[in-house]
C-alpha cells in the first residue's frame, strides 16, 4: 500500500519506518529541510533503539523516502497520516496550526480519494476541524474528492517505540466510515499479532482515548508519588507498599514507581491539554489539576532534600549528577526532571558535574557551556570532587556500581536517589547516608 506522512518527528519517523519495514512504500514529508537532507544521508535526528537500523533497510530497499515536497506526498499515498507537533499554548491547550495547515496543504493538491489519518494527539473535535479545512480547500479549488479523516492515535513509549509499534497492544481506529475503516484494517493488519488488535470507534471517542490513557498513567504517577510522600511523614516504606498493592491485579505492577517526577513530551502537554478541553466545555478537572500539581511539587522533591541535608545553604556545593533525560533509552530532555533539579541548584549556589549516556549532546544544545555545569564522558568522571552523587534517571548501567569507589571519589558519602535504585539497608552498611523518595533511611 502507498503511504504518505507527513512530520518526521518522533511518530511520524517511527510510524513511515514501520510501515515501511512490513512492505508498505511510505514517502515522509517534512517542512525542514536540513532534516529531511540529514535523513536522505542517513542520520538520523533522535535516539532511538532500532530506528536507525530500520531507515537505513528500508530507505535502501527503496520503500522509504524523505522528502520537503508536499504535492508529491499528496499524489503518492491513499493514507496521508498527520504526524505533526502539537505543541501546547500559554494556557495549556494544544496549538493546532501545523495540523491544520498540513490538511489544509492536503486539501490543495490531492485529486483522488485519500484517506486523512491525525497520528498526532489532537484535542477532541480535531477531525471535524481538518474536515472543516479540507472542504474549504476543495470549495475553493472548485473540485469534489472524496476523503476520510480518521483518528488513529498513537500510543508508542520513547526508548521502546519501534517495539510498541511492530507489536501493538491496539491499535485505536477512530472513524465514522466503513470503508476507511475496512482500509486501516487492511494497512494494520500484519501488526495483528494472536488476535485482532484493531479496536474500531466513533472519532470523538478515539481521540479521548489518546488523552485518558495519559491522563490515567500520569495519574498513577503521581499518586504513588503523593503516598510517598506520605510515607515520608509516617516512617513507612513506600517500595514495600508498591509491592504490596500491587499483587492486586486490579492495581498491577505497571506504573506506581514513584520517583522525581514524570517528564517528556506527552504526560505534562497531554494532562494540561485535557485540563483545557475539560475547562473549555464548562467542566472543573479537580483530579487532573492534583495530578499535575502533584507533579510540579514532586520536581522539587530531591532539591529539598538536598537543600535540609545542607542546611539550607548549597553555596558552592558541588553535586555528581547521574542522568539527564526524561527516562532511560533516549536522548529526550524535554520537561526532565533533572533540569528543574540542575536550575534549582544553579539558583541556590551550587554547580554541577553529569553524565548521561546519551542525552549530552542535547544538553548542550539546552545549555551551552553554562557557569555551574560540567558535563563528563563517564559516571565515575563526574563524582571526583563532588559533595554528593544524585541519580536522576534509571539507566540500568547505574544499577550495580561500584560504591567503594563512589564512596573513595566523593568529599561525603551521600546519594540522593531519585528513581529508588538502591537498598537503603545495603547502603548504610557501606557506610552511605542514602536518599530515595519515601524510604526511610
Ligand atoms: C508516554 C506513554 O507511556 C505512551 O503510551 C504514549 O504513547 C506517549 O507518552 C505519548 O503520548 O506519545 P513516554 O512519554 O515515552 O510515553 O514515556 P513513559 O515511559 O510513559 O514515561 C513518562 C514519565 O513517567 C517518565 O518521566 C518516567 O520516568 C515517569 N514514570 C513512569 C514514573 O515516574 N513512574 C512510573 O511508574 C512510570
């Protein structure tokens, strides 16, 4: 099948290369044009585990291209996805330009059926707005095509989306028309792993679903991380609880780790985004709201800690900084933790040494060469002369160090741990004072 999308983002990128590696001919289109030349040499812009592999596969069987040429997309697919960003306004809701201006660049060339599928998470009643942009378009044009739009959110995890997407969970198919539907069908059908994954739905219904199950994780995020803090106050062990609630399937495992506050380009933007819809519609979100500022409140949970261990003053501390990005296997710093807890201790004085094992060069492109900030080529380069060691993000090659030689590099023995890595009894005995997120020492 003939495939065209348009954003080469985090998606859109994902989305053409998976389509392309089952047998699709997918072209990408992008309005960037360096990016669209640095993809025809093969570079890729993000981290990815897998994706590199599968562009250059593809893009060398011929199946994949990169282009800046709109019209050729248009002519080339029956499925022209919309994968672009939708980055949030002042108040939180979502800016649709790029979206619309795409169905409107859609609507100005295309002159056989085409099937109009938004990727990107869009507030309810964006189908019915690119419905509205197309028609205009065509009205203008003086022509009648006909067309679907569907929405087809997308629910891949950074640093396992290739996974995600080659082995969906569902896949949500939005749409009021049988024979669009029966046509995604067709396109997902090698992706139907066992038993159909396809879940088919109204449009309005498909693209709620994208905001509840963000809204829904990001929820249990931060209620595990407002029982944390309970636990603080109470002398409880808030990893025992986790464990402890849950073994009740109801509950499960999946997603109640607390730590210092959810990140990346989708939980923050999508629960405000939904905030806003709700406000806008008349409705008070009183949970979404705790959510997020359960969330802000949690960003600074490691500062303050840092902050009473020193008694209130950091001039001149120097902290060792273990992760930078939002979560592990990727290089995304978008809304990381670790940058509120960085610019809280700039603030207050004190000056940074990191690591990260692949988000460097993103930090310095956020950064620069920053008063305050040495960035190091190993986790252990950045403890020498520091008061303390901090963890930020789970990369698994910070589960099992090597504590003598923390211990022998750092002025202190003292971790704050803001992901729970380690057992607080196994650290004091090597002599460590230990902070985690609602664990008693
Ligand atoms: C999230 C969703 O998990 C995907 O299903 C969704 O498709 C995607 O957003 C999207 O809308 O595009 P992602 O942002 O890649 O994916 O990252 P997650 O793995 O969900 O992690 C988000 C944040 O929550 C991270 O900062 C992570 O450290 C934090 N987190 C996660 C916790 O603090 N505790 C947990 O138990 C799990």
């Amino acid at each position: 099948m003939r495939v065209s999308i348009f954003g080469t983002g985090y998606v859109g990128l994902v989305t053409g290369a998976c389509f392309a590696e089952v047998g699709n001919d997918v072209v990408c289109v992008d309005v960037d044009a360096t990016k669209i030349e640095a993809l025809n040499r093969g570079e890729i812009p993000i981290f990815e585990p897998g994706l590199e592999a599968m562009v250059m596969r593809n893009r060398e069987a011929g199946r994949l291209q990169f282009t800046t040429d709109a019209d050729q997309a248009v002519g080339h697919g029956e499925f022209q996805f919309i994968a672009v960003g939708t980055p949030p306004e002042e108040d939180g809701s979502a800016d649709l330009r790029h979206v619309l201006a795409v169905a409107d660049s859609i609507a100005a060339s295309m002159d056989e059926a085409r099937i109009i599928v938004d990727k990107s998470t869009v507030p309810v009643g964006t189908a019915d707005r690119v419905r509205e942009t197309v028609e205009r378009r065509l009205h203008t044009r003086g022509v009648a095509v006909p067309y679907s739009v569907v929405s087809n959110p997308e629910f891949l995890k950074e640093g396992a989306a290739i996974d995600d997407f080659m082995k969906p969970e569902r896949v949500i198919v939005g749409c009021d028309d049988a024979r669009a539907r029966e046509k995604l069908h067709a396109l997902y059908a090698p992706f139907n792993r066992n038993h159909d994954r396809l879940i088919s739905m109204d449009v309005r219904s498909a693209e709620l679903t994208k905001y509840a199950a963000n809204a829904m994780l990001a929820t249990k995020i931060s209620f595990m991380n407002e029982l944390a803090n309970i636990a603080d106050r109470v002398g409880a062990d808030i990893e025992r609880v986790r464990i402890g609630i849950g073994a009740d399937p109801r509950i499960g495992y999946h997603f109640i780790y607390p730590g210092a506050g959810y990140g990346g380009s989708c939980f923050p933007k999508d629960v405000q985004a939904l905030a806003r819809t709700a406000h806008d519609v008349d409705y008070v979100p009183q949970l979404l709201q705790a959510v997020e500022e359960v969330n802000d409140r949690q960003k600074h949970y490691l500062f303050n800690r840092i902050r009473e261990h020193y008694h209130g003053d950091l001039t001149g501390r120097r902290f060792a900084l273990w992760g930078l990005s939002f979560k592990p296997n990727t290089d995304d710093m978008r809304e990381a933790a670790s940058r509120r807890l960085m610019e809280s201790l700039w603030e207050a004085g004190a000056s940074v040494q990191a690591f990260d094992p692949k988000a460097m060069d993103e930090v310095r492109r956020l950064y620069g060469d920053r008063a305050g900030l040495t960035l190091c080529d190993s986790p252990d380069a950045t403890l020498e002369g520091c008061d303390a060691l901090v963890i930020m993000t789970e990369w698994n090659q910070f589960r099992s160090p090597d504590f003598d030689l923390i211990r022998t590099r750092l002025n202190e023995p003292v971790i704050f741990d803001g992901r729970n890595l380690y057992d607080p009894a196994v650290l004091a005995g090597l002599g460590f004072h230990y902070y985690a997120i609602g664990r008693p020492p």
